[in-house]
C-alpha cells in the first residue's frame, strides 16, 4: 500500500498547528481511514498528542539532526500500513537553523521539499483580513520546491471576517480548505517548556474528540485529502542507526519527570536487541539491578523536586547501581544527578549527588538551540570523539558545576564553540545537551 501525506505548516509559532493536527487526525481516523503522523523537529510533547490520536506511533522527523537515510527510514516507518500521514511542522514553516546546506537546517520547509509532500499552511488571521493574501503569495513563492497546496485560516472572528480573508486568498489560484472560529476551550494549557504533557490529561480523549468535532464541522476534509501527494520515502537498506544502545538491559526512568525520550532512539536501541526496563523514581523505585546501564532522560523534575528529593530508595539503588555500571542523564536527568536542585520558589532540595554540580530553577534563563556534542571519552553514547547532534532546551541555571570531568565539547548550530560542558565521575556522566542522532558528517 502506498500512503499519501501532507504537511501541517504556519507562519509562526503559535498559529494553532497542534490544535488542528490533533483535531484532523482524529477527523481523519473517525472516517475509517488508517492515520500515521510526524512531528518535525526536536519535540517531545506533540508526537504523545498524535499518538493518542491515531493509536499509532507519532516519530520525530528533523532535517538538521538526522541523515537522510534515517528521515527516510523514520518516514517509512510512519507510512507504512497507513492510507495517509500528516507531518506536523515547528514554527515557521521556513524557520530553522541559520547555517547548514540548503536542505538541512530543521525548517519544515526541508521535509516538503526532501518528501515532496505539499503543504497546507495555517494562518491565524485573528488580527488581520485581506493582507493574509499578501502573506500567503509570498510563502508560495518564496521557495520553488515548496508547494502550498491549500490554506486553513484559524482564530476566525464572524462570517464575514472569514469571506474577507478567503475571497482574497482565493483569488491566488490556492485553496482555503476551511476556517477554524475563535474558541478558547479548545485551546491546550502550557507550561513553560510547551504544552502540559499528554499523559497528564485527565480528559484527553474528550478533548480529542471535541477537537475533531470542530475540525468536521470546519474544514474541508475531502478537499484537504485531494491535496495529499503521495509519501513512499525511500527504504534505507542499511536500516540506519539513531544512536547505539547504552546497553543490552536499559533502565530507563519513565513518569511525569522524566518523559523526555525520542521514540526513534528507544526504537533503534530495541533494533539492536536491547531490553528496555522502564522504572520510576516518583514513585520511588531503583533502576532493575538486572540492567547494564541506567538512562535518566529529560522532563520536569523542578515541578517534582521535592518528591524526589524524598526518594530515598531511588538515590540509594541508583547510587549502588553507579559503583559498576554505566548512569547518564539528559538535561532534567542531569539536574537530578546533582548535589541539589532549587525550585521556582528559591528552595533547594537534596538531590542523588553523583555529580558535583546544582541548578536552579528560580533563577531562569532560557538556553535553546541545536546543539553538536563532541564525547570527550568513551561513554554510553560511543568512543571518544563521536559526534553527536542534539539540542538544548530548558530555563534552569547551572550554579555550580562542581569539580567533575566535563563530558563533550559543545558546539552551536553555526558550529561556534560554546566550551565543555556536563560531568563525568567515575560511571555516572550528565548533560543539558538532549541526543538525537549521531552525526554522519
């Protein structure tokens, strides 16, 4: 079977891309159709939203962190079984890094045009009528491998704000397949890293299905499906990598505080004939004693710092675990391997104290960006040496560093250095820096 595709793109972050997505997703599924979805770029809240909204798997597909053989390689596997996929964008549709070949700098732009999927952009029009047009021609024209296929207006005051805005945009020869009103109970709550996660939705499936509600009462979904392409990625014979497994029996941390993992590395970690051993330090629980190596990724453990610093039996296994075996962790993972961790209100909790190092959540600042890591030794994310790329993307502050090893060479999209960073003490290494790919030069 052949999938067919499109892209979800804006002009600017905050558009309402992940509303309509989750909302046509599930429109797309209540019609009996077979729905497989993406994410582009570094995101892990969305692709948990798409996930519960088709069933299946959501993957992370990002042009400036992955080869081509393994976007393809991600691609087909969202195709695969599905009669059509849609591929949320991030941010601006032309929105990415500023250095980099023509094709990798994490724009969705570069899927469009690698996939040579069309693109349905959506504009939130809430404060604007005929000039969307003007909005509109210069996105179609700005790149010609890069096809607007159709546009959804979304924050739609009345009817006639609506024709305003569409008789203008139609009259470019492109469609407006729908148009989505003003309604803030369909809006999903944040928090300072994105939205609040999806596993900490009491009534998401009710949400959903309002969502997909709106979506079939709005827009135009035998129009949008005439304007998919078809999506046959091309199948990488030798099945690329993300990242080699840390070990053969992973304990992997996995609650509200840490929930910052790539489906795509834990599936290739699994390829590789891994066993993933899934733990929570919430609830106060230590990593399998019958793992080789411990992972403790990313998430929000400065909403949970007193919960953990309460642990006592996670810090001590993990403590026991780290006298003869590998533990790394990603960004909240790293905070937590500190001496301690001060929390919005300026108090400090007590941490496991492998790493000399403490942060702080009270005194924020935002460090955002990709990133490449060179391992400054062999770790469990390969020899001394290795490239990797990843990104950064958190608001705690590093206080103290302590007097640890630094980890990797860190280096910004642009390629400028921006020092050593991390730990590395004995078995236990840390880093703000999130992996998603080895780099593949």
């Amino acid at each position: 079977m052949t999938a067919r595709g499109f892209i979800i793109a804006a002009a600017h972050s905050g558009a309402g891309k992940t509303t309509l997505t989750l909302g046509l997703l599930a429109a797309l599924r209540r019609r009996g159709l077979a729905v497989g979805s993406a994410k582009a770029g570094p995101d892990y809240i969305d692709p948990a939203f798409h996930t519960a909204a088709t069933g299946t798997l959501s993957v992370n597909l990002d042009s400036w962190a992955m080869s081509a053989n393994l976007l393809d390689r991600l691609a087909s596997e969202a195709a695969d079984g599905a009669d059509i996929v849609v591929i949320e964008g991030v941010m601006g549709l032309f929105d990415g890094a500023a250095a980099g070949s023509a094709r990798r700098r994490g724009t969705t732009a570069d899927l469009a045009a690698h996939f040579g999927l069309p693109v349905v952009l959506v504009l939130d029009v809430a404060r604007q009528a005929q000039s969307a047009a003007a909005l509109v021609r210069g996105f179609a024209t700005h790149d010609p491998a890069v096809r607007i296929a159709g546009v959804i207006l979304n924050r739609v005051a009345s009817e006639r704000h609506r024709a305003l805005v569409a008789d203008a945009i139609t009259a470019l020869d492109i469609p407006v397949l729908g148009a989505l009103p003003r309604d803030t109970a369909l809006a999903l709550p944040e928090r300072h890293l994105g939205l609040i996660q999806a596993a900490e939705h009491t009534d998401l499936a009710a949400l959903i299905d309002r969502l997909a509600d709106t979506v079939g009462r709005h827009i135009d979904l035998d129009g949008l499906l005439r304007c998919a392409g078809l999506f046959n990625p091309k199948s990488a014979s030798d099945r690329p990598a993300a990242l080699p497994p840390p070990g053969q029996r992973i304990a992997l941390a996995r609650d509200q505080a840490f929930s910052f993992v790539y489906p795509h590395v834990v599936e290739a970690w699994r390829r590789a004939g891994a066993e993933i051993l899934p733990f929570s330090p919430l609830a106060d629980e230590a990593p399998s004693p019958d793992a080789d190596s411990c992972w403790l990724p990313g998430g929000y453990p400065e909403l949970h710092a007193e919960a953990l610093a309460g642990a006592r039996n996670f810090a001590e296994g993990l403590a026991r675990f780290a006298e003869a075996r590998p533990v790394h962790g990603e960004c909240g993972g790293y905070m937590v391997l500190g001496q301690s961790l001060e929390d919005a209100t300026g108090r400090r909790h007590v941490m496991t104290g492998l790493l000399g190092h403490w942060t702080s959540f009270a005194k924020r600042k935002l460090h955002l960006g990709y990133r490449t890591a060179q391992l400054l030794s062999a770790s469990v994310l390969g020899d001394a040496g290795t490239l990797i790329r990843g990104h950064e993307f958190h608001y705690a502050t590093l206080m103290s560093a302590g007097g640890d090893d630094p980890f990797a060479a860190i280096a910004d999209a642009d390629g400028k250095p921006l020092g050593s960073q991390g730990g590395r003490r004995g078995h236990v290494t840390g880093t703000f820096f999130h992996a998603i790919a080895a780099d593949d030069g």
